[in-house]
C-alpha cells in the first residue's frame, strides 16, 4: 500500500511506479493544488479519502473518477462510492460523548479504514468497503474524545535517534546558526 496526501511530481513518480506494481495506492488530498496533478493522482489512485468540508475545491475534479471514493462527513459519517458504481452508500458516524478535539479525526479514519483493508484483505465488494471505513469511522470518533494527537502524556525523542530512523536518507549539517539540508 501507498498513501500519499501532498501533491508533488516526486509523489506522484513514487505512485505510478507502485501502482504499475500491482501496490495500492491511496490518496488523500487536502485542497485541488495544482489541477494537472490533481488528474494524476486521481487516476493512478484505488482509493481516494477526502472531507466533505475541503471536497468544494476538488469535487468537479473527482467527477470522472475510476477510484472508490470516500467521503467523511463530520458527525453525519462518511459516504461510499465503490469504484464502477454510481450509488453512493451512508456510513454512520460513532456517538462521541463529549467531544474535546476533533483535530486528527480524519487521519484516524485513513488508519482504521487502511488498517481493516489490510488486516483482512478485503474484497472491493460494497460491503466489506463499507466494513473497514466503519472500523476507521470508530477510531475516528475515538480520537474525538481526547486533546492533541495521541492520548498518552507527551514524551520527548532524542532528535539524532528520531532523524535517523525517520530520514535515514538526509544528513543534516550545521553551519554556524545555519541549518543546511543536503542529500546523502
């Protein structure tokens, strides 16, 4: 599988070339960008996640489509369109108490949503579509119930140990009270 979410000419290399791949490609983006790129990701997409909220920028762009299409809809759920089809299917959302932040809702729907995909190689049937982003839509509304990204007390990571296991591939060199990034 590959997710990719920011437009860019490497991202999309990196796509096609796992797509041609017979990888899983998911997209899911934020704004239109730049239109040309846009139309690329769509088509080398299997699946395409976005809000309701940010969908009026690209929604024209999503018309002709060849992907299974979600789209969460807040507190109203989500919505499915399975790729060849024409009938979208409602998705309801999870009750959340008390809502404290509903910042990173989204990106825990993608991971239970992606993760259900996966963990039980789910057909493209409606159903089990509709299964996996009902797994997603539950984290999402759980993420809902506490404040910041994770629920646990922050903790600090060493930035040397994080960087190399993060972006084994950038060497970072300080030049007095310039920082420089250059590929290794």
């Amino acid at each position: 599988m590959f997710f990719f979410d920011r437009l860019s000419l490497f991202a999309l290399s990196i796509a096609d070339t796992w797509a041609q791949q017979g990888t899983f490609v998911v997209f899911e983006p934020a704004g239109l960008g730049r239109p040309h790129l846009f139309e690329r990701a769509v088509r080398v997409a299997n699946l395409i996640k976005f809000s309701s909220e940010r969908a009026p920028a690209f929604r024209e762009h999503l018309r002709a489509s060849p992907s299974t299409l979600v789209e969460t809809l807040g507190a109203d759920g989500a919505r499915l369109l399975v790729a060849g089809s024409h009938d979208w299917r409602h998705v309801a959302a999870n009750p959340v108490e008390n809502v404290v932040d509903s910042a990173g809702a989204g990106d825990w729907t993608t991971a239970g949503l992606i993760d259900e995909l996966f963990a039980n190689v789910v057909t493209a049937k409606t159903q089990d579509l509709a299964k996996a982003l009902a797994h997603g839509q539950i984290l999402g509304a759980e993420a809902c119930a506490w404040k910041g990204v994770y629920p646990k007390e922050s903790a600090e990571f060493d930035r040397e140990d994080f960087e190399s296991f993060a972006c084994p591939r950038v060497i970072h060199e300080n030049h007095g009270s310039r920082r420089e990034l250059s590929l290794a």
